[in-house]
C-alpha cells in the first residue's frame, strides 16, 4: 500500500499530527490542511488517490468541500473522519460522494482497514461503536 498518495485535512492541529504519526510509515502523505479553502487551492497539483477529510472544518463542511472537489475534477477517493457518531452524518457522508467513515474515537481500530478497503474501490462503513464491547 505503499504507492497510496493521502491527503490530511483536519481543522485540529493535533489530529492533523496524530494521522501523520499513524500513517507515514505506510503511505505517501502528499498534504496536511487545516481548512477547507487551503485545500481546494492546491489539490489538483497534489494529484492525492485519497483525501481523509474531517466532516467539520472551521471555514466549511467536509461535505460542501467535496461538491466543490467534484466541481474542479479532483477524482481522489474520500474518507470523512469525524466526531459525528450519528448514523444521519454517516448517511450523508455517502451521499456526498464518500466511500469510507471512520469515527474519530475509532481512528486506532478503523483506519488502516478504511485506507485499504477504500484503495481497492470498496466502501468501509463504521461497525462498532465506542460504547460497544466485541
């Protein structure tokens, strides 16, 4: 999976870190963006096979961020991270266009599985909750 070129974009500096951390070893990380607009600006030049975006940015929504991808021609597959555990902002991620959803809580557990299941062309839907024991 090493070829995989990702894209970060998340609001919270530290989440942003955290994904570098999990993810470097494994995956060429193209960007890190703390916003909606920074992204836009420079997504295409990156040419990213995926983008992890954060449903919740602080100048626009992850959802509007991925009309807006669409609407310049950026293909890159998206995977929403999110603190949103309600299964309507999970509906409405796919219905934006995503193929994967991983809850931030879960990043750890979820993550590697949605990066690799999301690669293949394949859609990664959250199954545990936190509050859930397997």
């Amino acid at each position: 999976m090493s070829a995989i070129r990702l894209v970060l974009v998340d609001d919270n500096p530290a989440m942003l870190e955290t994904l570098v951390e999990m993810l470097q070893r494994d995956f060429i990380i193209a960007g890190t963006f703390s916003s909606g607009a920074s992204l836009l600006a420079d997504v295409v030049s990156l040419n990213p096979d995926i983008i992890l975006l954060d449903v919740s940015l602080g100048d626009m929504t992850g959802f509007y961020v991925v009309k807006r991808l669409r609407s310049i021609g950026c293909a890159a597959k998206i995977i929403f991270l999110s603190v949103h555990e309600n299964p309507d902002f999970v509906r409405a991620a796919f219905d934006a266009g995503a193929l994967g959803y991983v809850f931030k809580s879960q990043i750890s557990y979820d993550l590697m599985d949605a990066i690799e299941a999301v690669s293949r062309g394949a859609v990664f839907v959250p199954v545990r909750s936190p509050s859930s024991t397997n």
